[in-house]
C-alpha cells in the first residue's frame, strides 16, 4: 500500500508518504506534522498490474491536536518541580541554621550518656540481628538475586528490633515509613534533624525509632539501599509485626555479616519457634516469601505505551483508603487497553465532555460517520472488557460513568481514561455492602502504596 498525505484537498503538493510491503499489520504511524494543520489523507494498492486508484480516508481530514487544546486548563505539573525544589531548599536552609544552633547542646548531653551508654552496649544486643521475636515491632530487608536471598551468618533474614512494644494503631507511621524507601541515603540526615526537633510527641518517638533501625540495618549490612517496602506488615497473634522491604541486585555481591542461600534451602531448614496453628510473623514470612518476591517482581513492570481505560475503586477503613488494583500488576489500576497512541485528541475530547453520567454503554451510538466513529468502537469495546474483567454484567453498569476533568498521563507515553462507579459506590465505606468487589485475583493496596508504585514505574 502507499499512504500519502496533504495538507492540501487536491494533494498538491505532498507532505509525505510511506510504502507499507510487509501486511501482517495494517496500521503506520505518520509523524512530524504541525498540530492545528489539516491534513488529508489517502491510500493506494498495489498488485502485479500496478497501482489502483487512491482511496480518500474517512473522515477526510484530520488535524493533529491534543485534548489540553479544549480544556483551557493548565498543565498538571507546569512549575510544580521548580516550585517544590524551592521549599526543599528553605527546608534544608531552616534545619541547617537550627543544627548549629543546637549542636552544642547535643554535644553535652553526649557527653554525658556517653559512658552509661556504651556500658548499656556491652549487655545489650541492639548492634545485632534478631534472632527471636518477642512481641515487638520489628524491621527485615529482604535482599534477593534470582533465587538467592541474603541471609545471616545464623541462617536467618536479616532482622532488627525497631521497639519492644506499640500500639495498634501503626498503620499511620508505617505508611510514613514506606517513603522513606525513596530517600534511604538521607536517612543519616533525617535523623539528625529529628533528633533536634524531637518532642513528648509519641509519634515523633516512633518515627525516630524507625529511622534507628534503617539505618541500624544498613550499617549491619553495609549498604544504603534497603529496597522498597512491602505493601502491608505482616502481623501474628503474638503480638509482633514486621515491617518487609525488598530489593533486587545485580548479582552475587558480598554483604558486611551476610552470606547467599537459596530460597528453597532457607524454607526446607526452617525450624519453627512456634506452633503451626499460631506461626510467628518470622514464619508467616519464611512461608509467604515466594509470594513477596513475586509481587515485588510485579509492582516493578512497567505498561507499554498507550492510552488506556481503567476502573477507579476504592474501599474505606478507619485510618485509610485502599485501592483496587490486580494481583498480576499491582502498580496501576485494573486496565484494558484501548489503543497504542497514547494521545486523546481534541474532537475526542470534546465529545467525552457531551456524554451523559447515566448514559448506558449499549446505547453509545458507532455508527455515525463522524470523526470521532474508530474512538467511539474502540472505547466502547474496552468497556465492555473492562467489565468483564472485574466480574461486573454489563446491564448492571448503566450508572458507571466516565471521568470527564482530564485525561491521567503517567509519562513514557502512558495514558489513562478512567471509568467510574456511581458517585456513592466509588469508594466503600466500612460496613457497606459493595457490589463491584471482584471474587479472585485483586488486591486491596493502601493508597499511599499505589502513589509510590506509580511514581517508581512511570517518573
């Protein structure tokens, strides 16, 4: 086939054209036009008698344009970088001028714990691994190549107590702490300031706990980079809870007060320190280890360009909101694909903004021959596989609605429309009966997890 285009009705002259001689597709991709330009467009074949009269494209023209170009809005991140660069540094201005001023007071209260400290040291085992946990709450790295993890000298994933007790309600300062999987080499830095600003306030306290047994960890075993950290911590019915982080390396590099085992030898010489009906939250993750590795693996995929429908859902507890996403790709929201151009061009978006919240996706009308018709089919299929997907017939989505104030790009020309429940069912309320929930293969992640999962994949 030959492909030429015009800005010109009567193609004259001609902007460009493409020999397509390999069939197994039907599709090219015409770049380097001018956005606003109008182009005509028009295909001819060939055979062993020549070439046939060209056919006009339909609709007849088009221009390249971009759904921003109606929305009269700016940006999503036009100055946000520069302006956040902007606070870090008064930030790291207004703690610098605060860590002289209250350097000499830290330096005499050093001096002064300094001998019952160290005596402290010579009795107390903070400088080591735990072995045994004795209902505190405790923080682990997981250090995997292929099917190696790094283990202690005693066998044992590495483990450092963070406190001796806590209370219920940790999920706050845990999901603080999985930030921290983005700055670990600031982590020295984090708690010298803390530790000047540092109050009665409990969480405060807790916080700097946490940053005492990162850092704790990462002298143990030598490296800064302890990895990202799991999407929830793993509890038992003694009392502990472990918080996981998992990293990848390259390869089978020596680690200070470690050494390599496979993962089926770790598991295989397991002894328990506790019962099977009730297993400590050190075997829970002995047990579930191929499942964290597995889902650390996934959350690390990245999707191919284009633009995409996905389905918003989210479920309410006491102290967070959870996000529906799947197992096998936990990084986004559960998706089809609608298209490989990831761009959503004017006309589209013009005609996204006429449709109705109540408008039924059977009554969606492909047939008029307007330029929008390919967009129309292509978005009403993936409704439909979207639906299907999450277990949901299609007569009962009559109130599912389509998100209308932009279009979500999430960079490496990843782009996402999004599809809703009614209002009301949008997000779950405990105790509320929820009907869009599907049967297998979903997870319920914490929203501040989905947030860093997109982060790592697509900035």
């Amino acid at each position: 086939f030959l492909v030429e285009w015009s800005s010109s009705e009567d193609f004259s002259p001609l902007a460009g054209e493409i020999i397509m001689d390999n069939l197994h597709s039907l599709r090219c991709s015409i770049t380097g036009l001018r956005t606003g330009q109008r182009y005509y467009v028009r295909v001819s074949a060939y055979n062993m008698r020549g070439w046939g009269p060209p056919c006009k494209s339909t609709p007849e023209y088009a221009s390249p344009s971009n759904w921003k170009d109606c929305s009269g809005r700016e940006p999503r991140h036009r100055g946000r970088t520069e302006a956040l660069e902007g606070l870090l540094q008064q930030v790291r201005a207004a703690h610098q001028h605060h860590s002289c001023r209250e350097s000499s007071k830290l330096q005499n209260a050093g001096r002064k714990q300094s001998v019952s400290r160290s005596l402290k040291h010579l009795f107390h085992s903070s400088n080591k691994f735990v072995k045994t946990l004795k209902r505190g709450l405790y923080l682990s790295v997981i250090l995997f190549y292929k099917d190696n993890l790094l283990v202690t000298n005693e066998d044992q994933i590495p483990i450092v107590e963070i406190d001796d007790s806590h209370s219920s309600s940790v999920m706050q300062d845990f999901l603080w702490f999985t930030k921290l999987s983005c700055m670990w080499d600031d982590i020295r830095w984090l708690r010298q300031n803390m530790a000047v600003s540092v109050s009665s306030s409990t969480a405060l306290q807790a916080r700097q706990k946490m940053l005492s047994a990162a850092a704790q960890l990462q002298n143990l075993l030598g490296t800064h980079n302890l990895g990202r950290v799991f999407y929830e911590p793993i509890k038992d019915r003694h009392g502990n809870l472990l918080i996981v982080t998992v990293r990848e390396v390259e390869s089978l590099y020596s680690f200070f007060n470690g050494k390599w085992m496979q993962v089926s030898k770790l598991q295989s010489q397991r002894k328990s320190l506790s019962t099977p009906e009730e297993p400590t939250a050190l075997d829970i993750l002995l047990i579930t280890i191929q499942d964290i590795l597995s889902y650390h693996k996934r959350s690390q995929q990245r999707l191919p360009p284009g633009l995409y429908l996905g389905y918003l859902k989210l479920c309410s507890s006491v102290d967070q909101i959870k996000v529906l996403v799947l197992q096998k790709l936990p990084n986004v929201l559960c998706h089809v694909k609608i298209r490989d151009n990831s761009n959503v061009s004017k006309d589209e978006w013009e005609w996204i903004q006429t449709l109705s919240g109540s408008e039924s996706v059977e009554s969606m009308d492909h047939t008029s021959d307007c330029p929008t018709q390919l967009f129309l089919y292509e978005l009403q299929t993936a409704v439909k596989a979207l639906l299907k997907q999450i277990n949901l017939p299609l007569h009962q989505a009559k109130h599912f609605r389509l998100y209308t104030q932009e279009v979500l790009e999430l960079g490496h020309n990843v782009s996402f429309l999004l599809l809703l429940p009614a209002s009301d069912d949008v997000c779950t309320a405990p105790g509320q009966n929820n009907p869009y929930t599907p049967h297998s293969g979903f997870l319920n992640l914490p929203l501040q997890m989905f947030e860093l999962g997109i982060v790592a994949c697509f900035t």
